[in-house]
C-alpha cells in the first residue's frame, strides 16, 4: 500500500511517497518511503538541501544535507523511515535550501507517525476489518472520547494522504462513527477551509466541481452540490483564485474571479459580500485603468476605495494612490512642475510609501524635455517613441546600470547638441531608456509596468480566512514587501526562529500557496533605530501583528502578554483572554525577544507592566 502527499510552500516543493503495510500489519510497525524536494525558486547552483529532526524522535533520514548540483537535476531524495511516536507531543520536520548567493528559505515536512500512516493505509485497504481499526485508533488516542479521537485523527491523516485518500478515510470516519453528526454541515465546512481554499486547494472551477461530485459517492460521505452554504463555497474559491491571479499579475483574471466572487456571496442567503472583496475590487479595477493610461478613472476607483474603507490607515493608503494616479497623469503628459507638485503634496512620513521612484523618473522626463528644449516635440514624445505608454509608480527607474546608462546618454547629447553636433534620439538611447524602466508584467498588456515593491497596498485590501473570519490580510504582500527591502533576511530568519508559528495564538495558517500567514514584527520599529536582528523581532499572525503595532498587546520581559485594559472599546473582547498568557518562544534562547526592545514597546503605548 502505498499513500502520497504533494505540497508546496516558501518556494520549496516537496512529495511524500510511503510504503506500509496493509491490514496484517501492526500500526506501530516501522513505515519506510521517499521524500522528494525540489526548489522552485531561482537560485545559484549548486545548492544544499537540509532536513532538520525537530521535538520528535520517531522519524528518521539516511541524510541530513543534500546537495542539488545543477537546474537540470532539481531534486534531491531522501529515504526516510517512521517509527512509533513515543512522545507525547507531534514534532515538526524543517525542510531549507541555501546556496552560495545566500538565497534561502524553509518550510515545514509535518508528517506525523507511523501509526498514522498505518492507520490511513488500513482504512483505505478494502481488507482491512473496520472493528480492528476503530479500536486502533481508540488505542493511539487513549483517554479521548470517541469523537475528540476521531477528530484528532482527522487532523493527523492529512499530513500524509492527498485529497482523494482523503476523502475515503473522512468517509469510513463518518460511517462508523456513533455520533450525531451534520455530515454535510462538516463536509461544507471543510471545503471551504481546506478545498476551496487551504492546502487541498482546486486549482479551477472545474477541479473543485469534480471533487464536490466524487464525495457524493463515497459511503459515509454525502452529495453537497445543493448544499447549504455550497454558494460560499464557490465564492471563497473565486475569492481565492481572484488573489492567485493578481500575484500572476493577470488583473483581468482576477477581476473576472472577484465578480464571480461577489455574485455567489449574493446567492448566499446567510452570506454577505465582505469588505475587503469589496476594496480589492476597486484596486484591481484602478490597476487595470492605468494600465490603460485611464488615470482618471484608476483615480475614481481608489477614491471609491477611501470612502468604502473603515480602517484610517487604509482610507489614507488609498487617498495616497490616489495623489499618485494624479501626478502619474500630469507627468504622462508632460506637466512636469504640476507632477512635481502632486508628488510633493504627498507626506514623507507616510513611510510604506516611496516616492523617489517616482522622483526620479520626472527627472529623467525633464532630462528628456530639456534636451527636446528646440524641437516642438516633449518628454510624453520620446516615452511614446521608446514604447512606453504611461509614466506610474509601477514603471520606476531604478538605481542601477540601465538608469546610468540613460542618464549618461542624455547628458552627453545635451553637451554635443550645444557643440552643434550630431546628437539624434537613436535607437540605442530608446533602448537604454526603456530598460531604464522595469518593463510590463501584466498579462494581456505586455508594455505595461510591473508593480513596484515599494508601494503597500491596503491592509483591509485583502481576503478573509476560509472560515469566513475577517482577518487583515496586506494586499499582494506589498507590505511584506516594503518590510523586506529594509533587510530582506530579517522576517525569514524571525519566521524561522518560530517555527511559522505566531508567538501569541500559535497559528500557523497559510495561503493555498503554502506561505505561512505569520509575519516578522519589529519589537523596536525601524524609525525609532530598531535593528533587523531576531532578538528585536517576533512572529506574529496578521491579526496578533495589527494588535502589537496598535498597542492593544505588548510583552513583559517574562515573555507574558499583557493586554491594554479597554473594556469599553470595540475589540477589547478580541485580546482579553490573552493577558498573562505566556508567548512562544524559539528554541534558540539567543532569538528570544530583547527586553530592552520589550521594554521600548510597551512605553510607546504606555503599557509598561
């Protein structure tokens, strides 16, 4: 017998195969199989592989550190072998990757025991006797009701089977079970936590129809096409797709999903549209106008955006877009004071928004405008002639050789023009330009810009979980983004150091994807001379995140939250629970918060214990 599992995250792919016994064996009996990562990201070969045993010692590997020598072998293969758990808690497998560049990164392998493994595997032989496992599990989860037993398994199988083992082992669960269960009640639950979105996520409309049809002929399962809540279903998995597209930078896509999206939340009775679907929306269309050169009507979205939004940070996240599709249109026209003047408008404090791109880019525009100085033609002239349809924050010059090259190209012809030489806008000048520009990456319009790093995009712009919660979620990763690029070592490492695991709930969702939710956050912020060190940062979930930099929590230096006490503010119910909890903490006790850092937290909110 044989089970497989397939996953992807943090730009490592990894797949299970195991091979075991079927029903002769004894669940504790030792299961060997194969592991196979491969890194999807661009890196530098030759590059090394390591797996790392964590908090459990049931699991074992012929080798720790792999090395993949080339992009033509992507693969590196371990042989591993499970043993009976004897532990009491489930350890968790790291997988990471690191080359001679210092690109890295890590994810996690949670593949339980080998009597999970056995168990899945006795279920899903039609040998087996359904007595035999059902006290087998009541074994392995000794002292657990019947339906916490259960329940608990359920969790465990799905680190080690794919969506259709799956599927029959939540099938025999249910047919033999002797509580009262809403079987489609759990089974709409589930698709939407775990299919339409999560880690057994459809990767189509048709893919998630298929998989809603085959659970409708498994014994023990039941037909939910008609569902109750089948039409949030579908919405989440719009929703979902709508966010996958607009990564692939295909904003038409994602559009198309987003309507879908909101039409199905309309046929759902107990549903309703939700906020940040809403604001995503008006993003997606505002992008899609300018990549039209519509900067009128990108400005109209992102000022429906700011009157739509609840959120302050968000309604003056969206007012800044849209001051900057304003200056965008005057430069793409030409006006290069009154463009200057829109950008200068903008506050510097406003920090996850930069503006030098931008700045530089007029520069460039009036180095073009001065040396077209005797012509009738201008700056807009020349952009049209080098192919590039409009000037915006997400076509910006860089700092680097093309934007040398450039600049030094339109100098030197200055200076032969005064000398009354030959100095012609060639073929080679319009080139050096437009690599002086990042070139397209929306799909469908291939001049058209790619998205800038350095602009965050709302916070309430993004999804809710697949349970339905609202939860902040940064739209596209732009502020994970702008976090980065002040050390782009910092949140992997702080990450890391915690497992993918939010110090305060210990949450580890991720998106379908496989990039963990938590988020690095600095414990002194950066403007107040924080440093990008672990011992100055935490892992934190999104909402847990938005409670630290808001000051609604902080630590103590004996690692226990403290909670601000609120009780007549909305909210305060959200965190109250929490006060004196202790947070997680990183086994490296050189990675454990500062509390010097703690300590300059809780002064900035006037929270010190």
């Amino acid at each position: 017998m044989k089970l497989t599992k397939d996953n992807a995250k943090q730009g490592i792919s990894w797949g299970v195969e195991l091979t075991t016994s079927q029903d002769t064996g004894e669940i504790t009996d030792p299961v060997k199989g194969e592991l196979e990562v491969q890194i999807l990201n661009d890196v530098v070969y030759p590059t090394q592989v390591e797996i790392e045993v964590t908090e459990c010692d049931y699991i074992e590997v012929d080798e720790d550190i792999k090395t993949i020598e080339s992009a033509e072998s992507p693969v590196a293969t371990y042989q591993i072998i499970l043993s009976e758990n004897t532990s009491e808690e489930w350890g968790r497998n790291k997988i990471s990757y690191a080359d001679s560049a210092g690109n890295r990164s890590s994810t996690f392998f949670p593949l339980k025991s080998a009597e999970i493994v056995n168990l899945c595997a006795k279920i899903l032989s039609p040998e087996s006797d359904s007595e035999e496992i059902i006290g087998e599990i009541s074994y392995l989860y000794a002292g657990d009701s019947s339906p916490l037993a259960y329940s608990k398994f359920r969790d465990h199988a799905r680190h080690c089977t794919n969506f259709d083992e799956y599927m029959e082992i939540l099938g025999f669960l249910y047919a033999h079970s002797d509580t009262k269960h809403d079987v489609k009640e759990d089974l709409i639950n589930f698709f939407k936590k775990r299919v339409a979105s999560g880690e057994y996520q459809a990767g189509s409309t048709q893919e998630l129809e298929e998989r809603i049809e085959i659970i409708g002929k498994i014994r023990g399962l039941t037909d939910i096409s008609q569902a109750e809540g089948i039409h949030e279903v579908y919405a989440i998995h719009h929703e979902k797709m709508a966010e996958v597209a607009a990564e692939s930078k295909n904003f038409q896509q994602s559009n198309h999903h987003i309507e879908q999206a909101i039409e199905y939340y309309e046929k759902d009775e107990k549903s309703e549209v939700s906020k940040p679907i809403i604001l995503k929306q008006h993003a997606v269309n505002g992008i899609l106008a300018e990549s039209n050169s519509d900067f009128e009507t990108a400005s109209t979205h992102y000022e429906n955006a700011a009157r739509d939004a609840d959120d302050p940070h968000d309604i003056r996240i969206y007012e800044v877009w849209q001051q900057l599709t304003e200056a965008k249109n005057q430069l793409s026209k030409g006006n290069l004071d009154l463009g200057r003047e829109l950008i200068d408008e903008i506050p510097e404090g406003f920090e996850e928004i930069s503006l030098v791109e931008l700045r530089k880019l007029s520069i460039l525009a009036s180095l073009i405008e001065d040396y077209e100085r005797d012509s009738e033609s201008h700056a807009q002239t020349v952009y049209n002639h080098a192919n590039i349809p409009y000037i915006s924050q997400e076509s910006v010059i860089q700092y680097n050789a093309d934007y040398s090259a450039a600049y030094s190209m339109l100098l030197a012809r200055q200076r032969l023009k005064k000398l009354d030489k030959k100095s012609d806008i060639t073929d080679e000048l319009l080139m050096s330009i437009r690599d002086a520009i990042i070139p397209g990456g929306i799909e469908g319009n291939e001049n058209v810009g790619t998205e800038s790093n350095s602009v965050s995009k709302p916070a309430n712009a993004g999804n809710r979980d697949s349970t339905g919660e609202s939860v902040t979620k940064v739209e596209h990763g732009y502020i994970e983004t702008q976090r980065a690029r002040r050390d782009p070592r910092f949140s992997d490492d702080v990450v890391s150091e915690y497992d993918g695991t939010c110090a305060i709930c210990g949450s580890q969702r991720q998106s379908p994807d496989g990039k963990p939710e938590v988020e690095a956050a600095h414990i002194r912020p950066v403007k107040d001379d924080g440093p990008h060190t672990v011992n100055n940062g935490v892992a934190l979930c999104q909402l847990h995140h938005w409670a630290f930099d808001k000051g609604w929590i902080a630590i103590r230096d004996d690692y226990t939250i403290k909670v601000r006490d609120a009780p007549d503010i909305t909210g305060y119910e959200d965190f109250v629970e929490l006060e004196g909890k202790s947070i997680r903490l990183p086994d490296n006790t050189n990675s454990h918060p500062n509390p010097e850092f703690l300590r300059h937290h809780r002064s900035m909110f006037e929270l010190d214990s």
